[in-house]
C-alpha cells in the first residue's frame, strides 16, 4: 500500500474554447472517392476499418468520383439541392418568426440539411422514421406540406397534433414520420421495436433509428443495439454527429471508442462513417443500408460526419461553450454550396439559376407562413375551447368527466 497513488478521473476537454482558434487537425479526412464499396451482403467483420474512415463522393473541384458516385441522375440531384434550400429557407423563416413571439422556441439544422434531405430519398412508402427534433429535412423532402409543420410549431387552429407535442415535434404516419421524442434517445429503441415489429409481420417496410452524438450516451442507444444486433431487425441506425451535443463536445458522449461508429463493433454490426455534408455520399450509403435492411441482413449503424453551424436551439448561445469562429473553419464546408458546385460543374446549373431559385423557394416559403399564420400564433389567433379539447380527447367520455364538463357549464 505504500506505493498506492490517488485515483483519479478523465474528464474530456475539447480543443479549444471560446477566444481561442478553431482546430479541426484532429479529423482525419480521407479523400473523396477513395473509400472502397463492399457489396451489401459483406460480413460485418470484413469491414470493421469502415468505422474510422470517412465516405466521400465530391472532391474539392465539385466532381463525383469512387465507388459510392452515381446512384443520382442530375435531374434526381437537383431536386436534392432544391429540397435543401427548402429546409434552409423554413428554418430561416421560423427562426425569425420565433424572434417575434409567435412561437416559444425554435431549432434549426443548418449545416446538415444534406443528411435527412437525402437519406429520404432513398427510403420507400410506408418505411418509418424515428427522428429527433432536427430532421425537418425528412419530412420537407418527403413532400409534406411546410404549412402544416408551421401550423404545429404555432400551434394554432389548424395544428394536426392540437397542440399535443412541442413546437418542431411534429408526427406523419403518411409521410414516414414517428411522433418526435422529447426524451433523448427513447426514439432509437423504438425504432428496433417498430423494425422487430415489421418482420413479426411478414411486411417489407423498414424502420430507420435517428439520434445525435449526446444522446448515444443514453442507455435506450445501447439497448437499441442490443436488440437490434440479436434478432437482425431490419433498420437502420443513424447517427448524427454534429460535433456538439447541448453545450458539451462529442467527446464527452464518444469516451474512448474513437469514432461513434466504432460501437457497433462490440455488437456485430456492420459500421460506416459518411461525410454528412456531401449530399451524394449520404445518399450513397443511405441506399446501401437500407438495402442490407429489406434484404434480412440485419442493422446497419451509419455515423454522419458534421457539423452544428447554429445554436442547438434558440435557448442556446453557443459562443459560451466554443469559438466563434469554429463553423466558418469546418473542414467538410456547406452542403448546400457543395451540391450546387457539383451540378454546376456538370452543366446542370448555373450561379444565375441558382439565385433565381432561392427567390422562388424563398417566396414559397413565405406563402406558406402567411397561410400558417392566418390561422393563429402563439398569442394570436383563436383558440380551441374547453368543450373542443374534451370532444377531442375522448371519443366516449368518462362519466366523472361528463358531470365535470356539465357542472362547468360546457
């Protein structure tokens, strides 16, 4: 006992904070095209090196090059980077709209429209997603209407959940979209459950599990692995590694596993690292997981390499917790101007038509909102009465219930 020493603790710090320069030596980034294409039914142990590197298609000349390019016609690409500029657009719309006490908070996903936008794409009808709250981009690329998400986050008259979930937690079994959770993580074992459920079934529908870096330090992430890895349900498990959780780097939820994606090794399941910001990858390796999925391969974890360019939400200040400065030094640049380099660089576009575009997208927007606001805000607008909320809720009423509402005179 003599030479005992203390014990201590490893607490993570990131590598630099607020004041100092930003530092992103430490991601090692393959070059694009160079990450070989295992076929979909590859062993998980052959490519457990998937983990530590990174997918990329888009060079830094805007060019589709490897393996993983050409699952996108450059029609099928343009609609990509016209759903993008859509989920840009709303969440400018809406954050703005928040600053004005219509609706009580707001989060945006700028900087990775490209990962939900194109992950959609390659679902079909009737698969289900699991999101979190900045998964906007799934339902905008899926077609859902941006007047009904604007009715929920208002909560107004027209709101489709009346007012049950949080602004942004919207729900749309038509559209592939489970109720948000505001419990961190709870979606990502629903999601295996939803899987399991599908394949009990005999059905040909796939889940797709959503959660960020923080929240994978929730036990319902690895429980969602357990299962998922026991009875080879057919979904697909994303994580979003946006660099920061509420105010903590990912460093603090990652431990020692050296990339998210690695901690599917210790459960057998098939693990790769995609560059979030390039729109073609995402929809690369979205489709190749999905496929191993329908096909009764089992799970896939997926971890996208991003990053958060605003605040978690508008009751965050990031400036407290990293520089300034870090989202302009992100060394995976912006999505969106990455697909429109890439489409102009084939002929498919221009600067010009660029422009053009965001206007028409930017008044599209603003017609929905104006069409979601007649119809109420936070502090305008009618509201449901105390008789609507009871004919709502229950469709045959309790009898306490029934001489409570009688009694109040409603």
């Amino acid at each position: 006992m003599a030479d005992s020493v203390p014990l201590r603790l490893n607490v993570p710090e990131p590598e630099v904070r607020p004041g100092g320069k930003p530092d992103f030596s430490n991601v090692s980034i393959p070059r694009a095209g160079t990450v070989d294409r295992p076929p979909v039914d590859v062993a998980p142990e052959d490519i457990r090196e998937m983990a530590w590197s990174i997918i990329r298609v888009l060079n830094r000349k805007g060019e589709a090059v490897g393996p993983w390019a050409g699952t996108l016609t450059p029609e099928e690409t343009l609609s990509g980077l016209r759903d993008m500029m859509r989920v840009r657009a709303f969440d400018k719309r809406m954050l703005m709209a928040q600053r004005q006490g219509k609706t009580s908070f707001y989060m945006q996903c700028l900087g990775e429209e490209a990962i939900a936008c194109a992950f959609r794409k390659a679902m079909e009808h009737g698969d289900m997603n699991f999101p979190t709250y900045r998964q906007q981009g799934l339902l905008i690329a899926g077609g859902y209407p941006m007047v009904e998400m604007m009715n929920q986050i208002y909560s107004n008259t027209k709101d489709p959940i009346k007012g049950r979930q949080l602004p942004v937690m919207y729900s749309s079994k038509a559209h592939g979209f489970f109720t948000i959770s505001g419990n961190l993580a709870t979606q990502f074992v629903q999601a295996v459950g939803w899987a399991m459920a599908s394949a009990i079934s005999r059905d040909t529908r796939i889940a797709a599990a959503w959660i960020g870096d923080g929240s994978t330090a929730e036990s319902d992430f690895h429980a969602g692995l357990v299962f998922a890895s026991t009875y080879k349900a057919p979904v697909v498990l994303n994580i979003v590694n946006n660099q920061w959780a509420i105010s903590t780097f990912q460093g603090i939820a990652r431990g020692g596993s050296g990339t998210f994606a690695a901690r599917g090794h210790g459960f057998g399941i098939p693990s790769l690292r995609v560059d979030g910001n390039d729109y073609l990858a995402v929809h690369a390796v979205a489709k190749w997981a999905i496929e191993r999925a329908r096909r009764n391969l089992g799970p896939v974890l997926v971890e996208y390499v991003t990053y958060r360019a605003a605040a978690h939400s508008t009751s965050d200040d990031p400036s407290a917790y990293r520089p300034k400065e870090e989202s302009d030094a992100w060394p995976l640049g912006d999505p969106v101007e990455r697909l429109k380099n890439h489409l102009i660089a084939i002929g498919a576009w221009s600067p010009e038509r660029h422009a053009q575009a965001e206007a028409e997208i930017d008044a599209e927007v603003l017609a929905a909102q104006k069409q979601a606001e007649a119809n109420g805000t936070l502090h305008s607008g009618p509201k449901a009465s105390p008789r609507d909320i009871f004919e709502d809720v229950y469709d045959v009423m309790p009898p306490n219930l029934r001489r409570q509402r009688q009694e109040a005179g409603y």
